[in-house]
C-alpha cells in the first residue's frame, strides 16, 4: 500500500492564496511571475527586509534558500489559480504577467482569520514600499539580502559551533 499525505506547507493551494493576497492588495494591475516571487519572500519575512516589520512565518537559518525554490512552487500555485480563472493572464511587451479579477477578492472575502489578516495588512506595506521598483530593482534587492542572510548563517554555524 503507498502512504498517501497531503502537503499544507507551501502547498500550491497555501502559496497560491498568498498570491491571490498579494494582487488583490496591490496598485499595480499586472505582475511578473519574478515580482511575485520577491513579495512572497517579503510577505513572509517582512522583518528581514525592515526591521520595523514582524515576520509572519518564524525566522529559520535556512530562510533564504526559500526564495530561489519559490519560483517553481508560486508557477505551480498560479497554474492552479488559473485553472479556477481565480487570476487573470496577460501577454503583452512585458511579457507574461499576472492580476487578480472580480472572482479573486470574492474567493479572498470567504478567510476570515488572524493568519490572513496578517498577509494583508503586510501585503499592503509591500505594496506601499515596493509598487514603484522594478522587477530589476527588486531582484538587485533579493540578491543584497540574501548575501547579507547567508552570512548571518554563517556566523551563526561559528558561534554555534564554539561549544563543541
């Protein structure tokens, strides 16, 4: 018999209703499958990023190797927000992009806990923060970060390590 599980964590059906929350809360009507990824990172781990901002999900040392592995989990998640017409597609010069439509704040208006609260009132600071960068301006950000993540692990592997 094979052990059958269901995935809650960074499933697509958790990833994806943080994408429904991130188009529905934002100003800017199409978003790249890359925009995404950075404010899914940020929706998370808006501490890192400010430290006037608390993080919704516990700091982890291995947190930035969440946002390379973001990109197939959010495709996956917006192929199935799709497949429920929960977002729309857009083809165009920028490419292939992503908004929310009439279904996504209905489906979003049926969460009603203190979890989702959270996502949106940080989704609405990432929008006031980040609505003006580029996708370019946000990946140079992520990259800065990440460095600056990895060497805090490393750091902390050191300290860590003293006592052994």
């Amino acid at each position: 018999m094979i052990d059958k599980y269901i995935q809650v964590f960074n499933s697509e059906i958790e990833v994806g209703i943080r994408v429904l929350i991130l188009l529905e809360r934002s100003s800017i009507i199409k978003h790249s499958l890359q925009r995404l990824c950075v404010y899914d990172y940020v929706l998370l781990h808006a501490g890192d990023i400010d430290l006037s901002q608390s993080n919704i999900h516990p700091l982890h040392p291995y947190r930035s190797s969440e946002y390379p592995i973001k990109f197939q989990i959010i495709e996956k998640a917006i192929y199935l927000l799709i497949s429920r017409k929960l977002i729309d597609v857009y083809t165009d010069e920028d490419g292939i992009t992503y908004g929310c439509n009439v279904r996504t704040k209905w489906f979003l208006n049926a969460f009603e806990n203190e979890y989702i609260k959270k996502l949106k009132h940080t989704a609405e600071w990432i929008n006031s923060k980040f609505s003006g960068s580029s996708d370019e301006e946000l990946s140079i950000l992520m990259k800065k970060k990440i460095t600056k993540w990895g060497d805090e692990f490393k750091q902390e592997i050191l300290i860590g390590s003293e006592g052994i």
